[in-house]
C-alpha cells in the first residue's frame, strides 16, 4: 500500500505571505525509510506535517492539491486517529515534553497511558525502550530538567514505545552528539525491521543515505529529486539543491575527477572501504 | 536490564507511596481534612481557634516530612501579610477604648482585637493552602479525582498551569542573563532590577503562548486526544480505613463548626 501520496499540494500557513509548499508531487511506499532532505525554510518540517496530519488539523492555512495516507484522503482522517496511527517527534526538544510527568519514566508512558494499554503491559514496554535507547541514567530525572540532547531522545523514546505503524520524524539528531546520532539511526532501522513506515527529515547525509531506502530533496517549497537512496544521492544534480553529498561520495567523485575513478560511486562508509579495499587489492596485484 | 532500571520499574509495579504515612494519606482525604480545618477556624468568633488550627498545620507539616520549609514559608507569610493586615486593621477600625491617639485616627482596644481576630484568620486561610502545597501530591491528587471521573484534559490543564509557573520563571531567567550579557544593567537596587524585569515580560508570555501550540502538537503525538479509556502508569494505594475515618472527621468538625456559628456557641 502507499503510505502517502501527494498530488499538486501547495499548503501556506495562516498569515503567512509565501507559500511553504508549491505544486509538490510525491509517493512514499509503505514499509520503507524515506529520507527528506533540504536546505532550512525548504519546506521539510511543512511536509512533515502534512503527512501527520499536523496539517491542516493544527495549523491552519490554504491547503490545495491531494493528499492521501494509507489510502484515505487526509480530512477525512480524525486527529486521535491519525496519533495513534502516525508517531511523530518534531524538532523542538523544549516541547516535546509534557511538562506534568515528574520523572523520564513517566514521561515515556504518557503516551501508553492516553492509548489505554494496561499497567503491566506499559511498564514492560517503557524498560524495553529505555533500554532500547540507552538512556537508564536518566529515567528517574525530571523531564524538565534534561539538556536538549536528552529530551530529545526522551520524546523519541515516548513515540517508539507507542508502537504506531508509521512514524515521522523530524531531525531527531540536531542536538545529539555523532555517536548518539548513530544509536538512534540504528534504532530507527530496527523500527524499519519491524516492518513500520518512517519518514525521516535530517540534515546529517551521511547516516541518512546509510539506512534510507528512498531519499526526497526539497528546494523552495517543492519536491526536485525523489527515488531510491543510491539514484538521488549518487546524482550529480543533488548538490546542485544547496544539499551537500555524503563526504565518501564527494571523495569518490574528486578520485574520477583526478582520474583514478571507483568501480562504483561510494554513498556509504561501507560501500567506500569496500570500493577502497578493492582498489589496494589490485594495485597490491600488479 | 540495568538494575538500576530494573528497581524503578519494580517501584511503578508497586502502589505509589512517598514513603511516610501522612503524605500517604489519599490526597482526596487529605484535601477535606486541610478544607476541614480551615473552616474551624474561620467559622468560631474568636482569634484562638484559627490560631490553634494554625498550630495544628504546622505540626501536620512535621508529622509529613516538610516541617522545616513550611515552618520558613509560613513565618515569611506572618511577617509579609499577617502583620500588616493587624497593623492595617488596628489602626483603621474605629471603637470606644482608645488606647493610643495618633491625630485623625486612634488605636482602640476594639481595632486591636479586631486586628487579632481578621489576621489570624487569613493567615489560617494561607497556613492550609501553604499546607495544601507542601504534603499533597498534585500528580497524585489529579489522578484521584481523575479516577472519579474527572477528564484526563481538566487534570493536564491544571498540571500544567502549575508548571506554566515554573517554565514561565525560568524563561524569564534566561531572557534577564541574555540581556545581562549584552550589557544591559540587571543588578541593584529594585528600580534597577525593576527597569530591566518589565521589558522582559513581552518576550517571556510570546515564547510561552509559541511554545504552547508546539506543546499541543506533542501531545496529539501521544495520543492525548484519544477518546478511549486512558490508564495510568502510576497505581494509586486504595482507599483505606485511616481515609474514611479522616473525611468522617473532618465531615464532623465542619458540621459541627457551622452549627456552633448558626446557633452563637462561638
């Protein structure tokens, strides 16, 4: 099934003068890790929210085109439908959190309580996540006296443990620190494995075109390149967006460039020591 | 699993307790004991009941763990309101003994008691709300009431205004130590400190109301619009005996008071 199909969408918020999204054309299929990168004010956190939902039934605006989830039209999908159907974790760490749990603990369960999952079954499901993401020194500390990085992990951890079938996330690694970054990319693929759809707006390019399936490139408001991971990051129109390359794929290109060209162009680090190793090898050969 | 991890867990699967058997009473039964003792002390004539119940909250406040700080509040609050008030009515109520003449007005032995009698009434009143603050359990309150049918929406919204307070003074903070560091004077005397605060009261209510709507949103995300029935992590203890008798009591005291002040006993 198609996770979310959009067709000439243009959305403005209210009051705004300019258009956040523009005639944006867009298939993501169900059960994949979609990548959504671009420039700041490109229009990622206005996708983001379109396919939560967020849009139009929070904020208000001029939506026009089509936009299908799950095979629905998107009004006429209801708002604790789409929460329990769609997670989301959304930039802003200082308000991702309640505000009213007095512990990370609780704060986890939240969401588990508004679900009405039985005491038990939310206890198991809260250890298995906090363990998931490695934050048991702070699941007795006041959610409201966390540091950005930790809040952040904290509201991701609060929508894992919800166990939706979709989940959208919106740069969940902008105040964590790279190996923390990698721990919850990690987790996000085991969420992958799980079978649930994710769409995952980011900044950090080199994680993403290690774990995303597909990658999106939005430029002033609209979507300019959409396909498998390797054919839009691998292009040599994606950086013409202002997005830069992975840093393995930028040496790839300047070895072509100075003549000595990889057998394939490295989007990962994998695919790089890979390439690399070969290269050694046959040059040790000869 | 960390056994760190692990105890926290054990302590959620277990009913809520705060470790001490009069923070332990069931909040609703707490609210009517305080609510109880403050209309003692309101409703009989005199100044010695309210002073009396004053005395009893704050030995209710030691029993509870919390004697200390609410002993400094409470003396805080004599010296703030309840010594001007008796000054205020000492001064301003008119009667027949006068005791000191001071020009256009007099301190009468009337005023005096008057005095007495209206300021350790309020500060009754302040002594179970401070009480109120100090040994119950907020968190633990709302989810009583919420399990007698109060809306989970009515218990957030009262949770969170608590907490509005607090983010509210700590956005204010951050936003005098950003204007401290470009300069700008926020130390000294109170109209040194009070030309810096004002201008900093836009800025704090424009980034509470945008941080509102973000924190509406994240709660969406956890399913807080979702019209089945919510449960909770945290396991209230049952009601027991000690509750009953407690609200049996408190039922009585105020029966009792108010027919004593219908009847002139006071």
């Amino acid at each position: 099934m198609v996770l979310a199909a959009l067709k000439g969408v243009g959305f403005t918020y209210a009051y705004a003068e300019h258009p956040a999204l523009v005639d944006v054309d867009l298939q993501l299929e169900e059960g994949l890790l979609h990548g959504i990168v671009g420039l700041n004010s490109s229009g990622k956190t206005t996708l983001c929210s379109l396919i939560r939902g967020v849009i139009p039934h929070f904020h208000q605006g001029d939506l026009t085109g089509e936009v299908t989830i799950l095979g629905r039209p998107l009004l006429e999908w209801d708002a604790a439908e789409l929460s329990r159907t769609i997670g989301c974790v959304f930039d802003n760490p200082f308000t991702q959190i309640s505000g009213i749990r007095d512990s990370v603990f609780e704060e986890i369960a939240i969401g588990l309580e508004n679900l009405g999952v039985p005491r038990t079954d939310m206890i198991d499901r809260v250890e298995r996540v906090v363990e998931q993401l490695g934050i048991e020194a702070i699941v007795e500390k006041n959610p409201n006296e966390l540091s950005g990085g930790q809040r952040q992990k904290v509201a991701f951890a609060s929508i894992v443990a919800m166990d939706a079938p979709v989940v959208v996330i919106d740069e969940p690694t902008s105040q964590l620190d790279p190996e923390a970054s990698e721990a919850v990319f990690e987790i996000i693929d085991g969420l992958k494995a799980q079978g649930k759809s994710i769409v995952l707006a980011e900044h950090k390019i080199d994680l993403l075109a290690q774990y995303a399936d597909t990658v999106t490139v939005m430029h002033a408001g609209t979507v300019v390149m959409s396909g498998p991971t390797r054919d839009v990051v691998g292009s040599d129109e994606f950086g013409s967006y202002g997005v830069v390359a992975p840093e393995v794929t930028e040496l790839g290109r300047r070895l072509a460039a100075a003549g000595r060209p990889l057998d394939r162009l490295p989007i990962t680090r994998g695919e790089a020591f890979d390439e690399i190793s070969a290269r050694m090898r046959s040059t040790h050969a000869h | 699993m960390t056994s760190t991890l692990a105890a926290v867990a054990a302590r959620y699967r277990r009913p809520m307790t705060l470790g001490n058997a009069v923070l332990d009473i069931h909040p609703t039964a707490m609210v009517a004991g305080i609510t109880a003792l403050i209309v003692v002390g309101l409703v009989s004539a005199g100044w010695v009941a309210p002073l009396v119940v004053s005395v009893l909250f704050v030995v209710i406040a030691f029993l509870a763990g919390r004697g200390r700080s609410y002993l400094g509040t409470i003396l805080k609050l004599w010296l703030a309101v309840g010594l001007i008030l008796f000054v205020l009515r000492a001064l301003l109520v008119k009667g027949q003994t006068v005791l000191v003449p001071l020009g256009p007005i007099a301190i009468t032995r009337e005023g005096i008691q008057d005095g007495l009698r209206f300021s350790i009434a309020v500060m009754a009143i302040c002594g179970g709300v401070t009480l109120f603050f100090a040994i119950v359990s907020m968190r633990r309150l709302m989810l009583a009431l919420e399990r007698i049918g109060v809306s989970p929406r009515v218990s957030y919204v009262i949770l969170a205004s608590f907490q509005a307070i607090t983010d509210l003074g700590a956005t204010a903070r951050v936003v005098l130590d950003a204007q401290k560091a470009r300069g700008i004077e926020a130390e000294g005397n109170v109209f040194v400190r009070a030309r810096a605060f004002f201008p900093v009261l836009a800025p704090v209510f424009l980034t509470a109301m945008s941080a509102t709507e973000e924190r509406a949103i994240a709660l969406d995300a956890r399913a807080f619009n979702n019209p089945g029935r919510h449960t909770s992590l945290l396991d209230l203890k049952t009601w027991t005996g000690v509750d009953t008798a407690l609200v049996a009591v408190a039922a009585a005291m105020v029966a009792a008071a108010v027919a004593g002040g219908v009847l002139g006993w006071f």
